[in-house]
C-alpha cells in the first residue's frame, strides 16, 4: 500500500443468530459441504493462509501503476501489439518461452506471436518431451490438448485454448492450476503483450475479487465496506461492479448522478488502455474511485471480454488495490474471477448456504480463496468449521447489522461502512491480505 499499513483489530460483532444445529448437525455439514469442496478444488487450499505456491502481490507491495503484472486472456485479435496498444510500446527482451502442444493451429499462433515480440520459443509435442525444458523455462504456455502436467512441476504459466471450446477450457485450466487461460485468436494481442511483460520487476495493484456463496449473502456490501476502509487508509483503490444483471452498484452508494465512465462507456475498448486515463475519467465516492453498471432500467451495451480484460489490466496498473464484485452468473465469473489474485466466498452462517457456496467453489479459478461468513458474533464459532467444511482459510465475520439491506436500497451503505463493528471487520480482512504478501 505504498507504505500504508493496516492496524490488526479485534473481532466484529453483529445481531442476529448464526448457526447454532448441535454437534450433529455440524458433522453433517463437515461431511455433506467438504466432499462437494474437495471434488472440485483439491490441492489449491491451505488453511494456515491465503498462499498458493506462486507469488501473489499483498496491498502492501503494491507499488502502483506498472505494466509489468498484465493479467488479461481474452482482447483484441490482432496479434501485433504495436496496432493494438493506446500506449507507447517497445518490446523487451524476454526468457525462454517453452510451449507445450501437438495442435498444429495453437502452435503456428504461438510461434506468430513470439516472433512479434522476439521472444525465444522452445516447444515440445507433449510433457514428456518437454520435462527437461520445463523447470528452466521463463513461462510455460500449455496447449488445450494436453490434460496432465508432468509430475512435481509447476503449473502453466498460461493454458491455451481455441475458440469454440467452451467451458471446458476454463475447469481444465482450473484442474491444471493454471494462471491464467488465453482463447485464441481472441487473445492474441494480449498473449503477445504479456510475453513482452512477463520479466518486469515489480507487480501491479492487488485484485481483490468478492462474490456470493448464494444469493443475497452479502458480496456486494462487503465489497463496498472493504473499499471504503481502504481508501480511509490511503490506499488507492477502485471497486468494480462485475455484475452487469446485478442492477448496478451505483446504487448503493447513491452515486448515479456522480460524473464518470460507467461500463457501457468501456465497450469497445480493446489493446492497452492508458492507466493514468482511465482513472482519471472513472466516478468517486466514499474516498476510492468505482466503474459500475448504469443504475437504470434501460438496456446497456454489452461489453465482450476483451473490453473487460484491457479495462481490468488498466486497473491493475492504475491502483494499488482492485475490488471487484464478481456476482455469481457463470458469464461474471469467466469475464471477471480469473482476472482476480485473491477471492473472498462471502457465506452466511447457514447449512443451505454452505453447500450453495461448495458448489460455487467449483466454479471458481484456482487463486487463493478464503471464506467470509456473514453473522453475528456467535457466528465466529460456527465460521472455522464451515471453513475447514469448504477447505477454505477464514477470512473473517461480516456483521450481520440490522437495516443493512435497507440502506443499501436507499443508497446509504457508505454510512453504515462507518460503524464500529463494520470497520473491525474490514480492517481485519486486509490486515490479512497485507499478511499474506
């Protein structure tokens, strides 16, 4: 946080009643929630932390704008960067790039784009071939095609995919553990951009993503609270609504009217966008900068992933902390959670809502993820043993707070972000990410 630090707090409080079944029901929960959690996300938690083996940028060695952390998969299909980038760019000398694939399409766009950006490519056919290579290689691109990694190897730097395959690309790149997941030719110009990147020294902003183990748990207020207790700290940050069906986030903070770019604006945005112009044209409110869906009954223009993608990389660059409320469709979650370093799985205290949440799990991109449990103060009991049902590390306690929903509906939850028992709860949350850097 350039230096901010986050004072470590107490436990939040709240007012209503958490899960309180027996020693019965929680081993049902343990057993009926974990088998659901553990199917889908094995091996990508640890519940001592939020760490996931590779490096993940805390607020606080967030340095702010730098293009050397590009996070985007999906921009304009143009592979040469030079036509597609708003800002000046040169390429650099960059590591070895092994590419692994037996595609004869994925490997002739691989070999294109390296060439545009003089990257040194090596390829192998399969991962046999490609284990002495493996280890040594700056990154490691991994063609679709190939469904296992070679055994104590680290994950792909970034899987590839063609366009046309579907969902399945994004659970295989989350069952190989891959950071990142390129569809081509869509994301050319970004793979193109990104190996260009790849070696810079230091990383970008943190993104923080927020969604719901269910409907209605909170995602969207905790994200609103998280934003603003930062931006009290100093912390340069920027809350994003990534739900364009969710009615618009500017609602809660009555900001409808505050002048500014909202995402429709953002459409046909593609390439680079210059970091410094996109946060000085984005609304405010409550200390930290917002870009959200338009609050309104009319239909808005859709934005295709690569507008999403170019506008996130900008993001990154321009702030030091990202929050982005993902929402919980599964178009949210393509567009926006695998953009994300760290995510939090907000939950209320509840049976129905724990197995909702373990089922959502399985959705999720394999970044660190811990749970937030939404509830009183005797929700802190039942939120470890809902955690450890989910594999996940406890994030935290969102305070249940009468009139919550109802100042969210009148555009006052920056106000209630001010109360005693909300602060505690937000500085909790990022004393934990600025941690776990």
């Amino acid at each position: 946080m350039s230096g901010q630090h986050i004072e470590p707090s107490g436990g939040s409080g709240g007012d209503n009643g958490g899960l309180r079944e027996g020693a019965g029901a929680r081993a049902g929960l343990k057993a009926s929630v974990g088998s659901r959690a553990r199917a889908g996300r094995r091996g990508m938690h640890d519940a001592s932390g939020l760490q996931r083996g590779r490096h993940r940028p805390g607020i606080a060695s967030a340095r702010g704008p730098d293009p050397g952390r590009d996070r985007d998969t999906r921009a304009d299909p143009d592979p040469d960067p030079s036509t597609a980038a708003a800002e000046p760019w040169l390429p650099v000398d960059s590591a070895e790039v092994l590419l692994v694939t037996d595609n004869v399409r994925l490997h002739a766009d691989i070999e294109r784009i390296a060439a545009a950006v003089g990257a040194s490519l090596r390829t192998s056919a399969d991962s046999a071939g490609a284990l002495s290579m493996w280890d040594t290689a700056g990154m490691v691109l991994l063609g679709s095609d190939i469904r296992e990694l070679p055994p104590r190897r680290r994950p792909p730097s970034v899987l590839l995919g063609l366009n046309g395959e579907g969902d399945s690309l994004w659970q295989l790149g989350a069952a190989l553990g891959a950071e990142r997941v390129a569809v081509l030719p869509e994301a050319a110009a970004w793979l193109a951009e990104h190996l260009s990147r790849s070696h810079a020294p230091e990383p970008g902003g943190l993104v923080l993503g927020v969604t719901g183990g269910c409907g209605g748990a909170g995602a969207s207020t905790a994200a609103v609270w998280l934003a603003q207790e930062a931006a009290v700290h100093g912390v340069r940050t920027l809350l994003v609504d990534g739900d364009p069906r969710g009615g618009g986030l500017e609602l809660c903070l009555a900001a409808e009217d505050a002048p500014g770019l909202r995402w429709p604006d953002l459409a046909g945005a593609s390439g680079s966008i210059g970091s410094g112009q996109l946060s000085d044209s984005l609304p405010a409110a409550g200390g930290f900068s917002f870009l959200s869906w338009p609050g309104s009954r009319e239909r808005s223009l859709d934005v295709e992933p690569g507008a999403v993608a170019a506008v996130l990389d900008a993001s990154r660059r321009g702030f030091e902390l990202v929050i982005v409320d993902i929402g919980r469709g599964s178009e949210s979650l393509a567009s926006f959670a695998w953009d994300c370093d760290r995510i939090l799985l907000v939950a209320p205290a509840q049976l129905r809502a724990a197995v909702a949440a373990a089922r959502l799990l399985q959705e999720l991109p394999p970044v660190d993820t811990a749970l937030v449990i939404r509830g009183n103060a005797g929700s802190a009991l039942d939120g470890p043993l809902i955690a450890e049902s989910l594999g996940l590390p406890l994030g935290g306690v969102l305070p249940e707070i009468r009139g919550t929903a109802a100042a969210a509906e009148l555009g006052r939850l920056l106000e209630f972000g001010k109360r005693k028992a909300v602060r505690r709860f937000a500085r909790a949350v990022l004393q934990l990410l600025d941690g776990a850097a």
